[in-house]
C-alpha cells in the first residue's frame, strides 16, 4: 500500500485527495490539521501504523504495521447532515459491518453504538471527532480502524474486550486494499441516506445482543441490567429492563456487555 497504488484504487470515488504515511501517530490527529488548513470534503488520511492511535475518551488504538487498516475521512457536513452528527460514528460502522458480511462473507454485528463485532469479538473501532466553532461543525473526521491479519491483535492483557482479526475469522488472507475500496464505497452510499429512517433500520438491523439480555454501565449511573430491544429514531439504545420500564440510553459513555 503506498500514496499511488491509493490513488489509482479510489479514483472512482468521490475523494478529491489522499494522504498515505507509512507511519503517523494518528490518522485522526492528522486529518485535524489537515481540516483546519482547508481539506476538502470527503479527504482521506491512511496509514500503514499509528503510533499513538486514539479511542474514545482517551483510550488508546493499537495498529501495527502491514497488518490493519487505519484510515479518517474529513467531512464537512451540509445544513441536513448538521442535524445527525451523532450518526456518522454508527455510519462507519454499519459500512465495516455489511463489507465484511459481503466481501468476506461472515457474520459481523455492530455493538451499540459503533464497534464492530465478528463473532462476539471486536475486529474495529470507530471514532468520530469533530472542530466545532460557533455552534457550527467546521468539519467532521471519521477515524476507523480495522484488525486484517492475526498480527494486528494488541496482546490480551491490554484489552477489556475480546478481540479478533478478520484473516483469523475467515481463514484465509484478505486484500487490504481491496477492502479499503469496499468499506469506502459503502460509507459513501450510506452517508446519502444517514438522515432517512433506512440508515436507522440497516444499523437496527445489524445490532449485536438484540433480543438478548446486556448490562450497561455508564459513569454517571449505577449499571442496569434488561433486554436490548432496538434503537429508537435519535439513534439511542432502547433497553427494557429488569423493572419492566422502558428506557432509552443516549450516545455517550455507556459500556454495553452481554449478561452472563
Ligand atoms: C475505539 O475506541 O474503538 C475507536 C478506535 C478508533 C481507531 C481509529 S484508527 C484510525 C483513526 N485514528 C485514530 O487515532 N483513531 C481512529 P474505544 O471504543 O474507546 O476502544 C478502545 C479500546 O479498544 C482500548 O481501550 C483497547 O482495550 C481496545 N483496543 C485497542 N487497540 C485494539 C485493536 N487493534 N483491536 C481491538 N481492540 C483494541
């Protein structure tokens, strides 16, 4: 994977520029910069390692060398995309989710709100970051890393989820780059419909532990137990718990696990 072999890949989407860094710290931190200093809409930084890749609220993401994908798109929402910025995380998401179920045919779910599972294991992240500036987002950068070869696995005591690659999972070598041109072709027909109740039934659709019985443990609230039912339509988790009341959970620090 290098910047032409990139380009010559994606040049049928609607990506005007690419960035590719054999190694950077982080893809999303990058794609900031780049933000602030003019990139366009729908630009894409890729790496081949990050050194100090993000998660979500301060955790860290491991991407080792020739082994994963790591990539941020840099968005610039229009006035209707400004009203579901909190979807664009489950956007990516839902693309990871239905390319692997397509192109590597195995099952894959998305855990509430924005991982993506294989088996009950987490084989992607997703994070979403954004430059707000009097009350407007500037622009929107969509961070999604991608566990491909059993060697992008960060060691077991590092992590407080189960982890798992895609090669692992399906047995046999992926092409990268192939699956980079997939999952970017399905975000980019997904985003057209991010504001339709379609973009919220496909990610409903999707949903790992429907059905099932979960724990959810915020930092705020003490942690509850019921049933997963669905999403609602603001994308927030809509849970029946033990008490018979129905609740909704918003976007935002909750730890979803399967009840044991
Ligand atoms: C996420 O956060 O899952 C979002 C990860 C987003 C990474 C992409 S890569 C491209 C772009 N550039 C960046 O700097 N970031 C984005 P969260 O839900 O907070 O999960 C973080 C947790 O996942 C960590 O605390 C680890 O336990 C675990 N983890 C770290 N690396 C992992 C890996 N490669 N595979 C599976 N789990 C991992």
């Amino acid at each position: 994977m290098d910047q032409k072999s990139l380009q010559q890949l994606l040049q049928k989407l609607p990506i005007p520029s690419i960035h590719f860094l054999e190694v950077t710290t982080s893809t999303n931190s990058d794609a900031l910069v780049w933000a602030a200093n003019g990139a366009l809409d729908s630009s894409l930084v890729v790496a081949n390692q990050q050194t100090a890749g993000r998660g979500r609220f301060g955790r860290h993401w491991e991407t080792h060398p020739n082994s994963a994908l790591a990539f941020t798109l840099i968005f610039r929402p229009s006035m209707e995309e400004h009203r579901n910025i909190p979807l664009f995380s489950p956007l990516g998401a839902v693309a990871v989710c239905q390319t692997i179920q397509q192109f590597c045919k195995i099952p894959s779910q998305v855990k509430w709100p924005n991982d993506v599972l294989i088996y009950g294991k987490k084989v992607c992240g997703v994070l979403a970051e954004s430059d707000w500036r009097d009350g407007v987002v500037r622009a929107l950068v969509l961070g999604i890393g991608i566990n491909i070869s059993p060697a992008s696995l960060p060691s077991a005591s590092s992590l407080h989820y189960p982890a798992t690659s895609i090669e692992i999972e399906c047995g046999h070598p992926v092409d990268r780059e192939q699956l980079l041109l997939n999952i970017l072709t399905k975000l980019f027909a997904l985003r057209s419909i991010i504001s339709s109740e379609e973009f919220l039934h496909l990610w409903e659709s999707n949903l790992a532990f429907r059905g099932e019985a979960i724990t959810l443990a915020s930092t705020s609230e003490k942690t509850v137990s019921g049933l997963l039912k669905g999403i609602n339509k603001d994308g927030e988790l809509l849970v029946l718990l033990e008490s018979g009341e129905e609740r909704c959970f918003r976007l935002g620090e909750i730890k979803l696990r399967p009840q044991i």
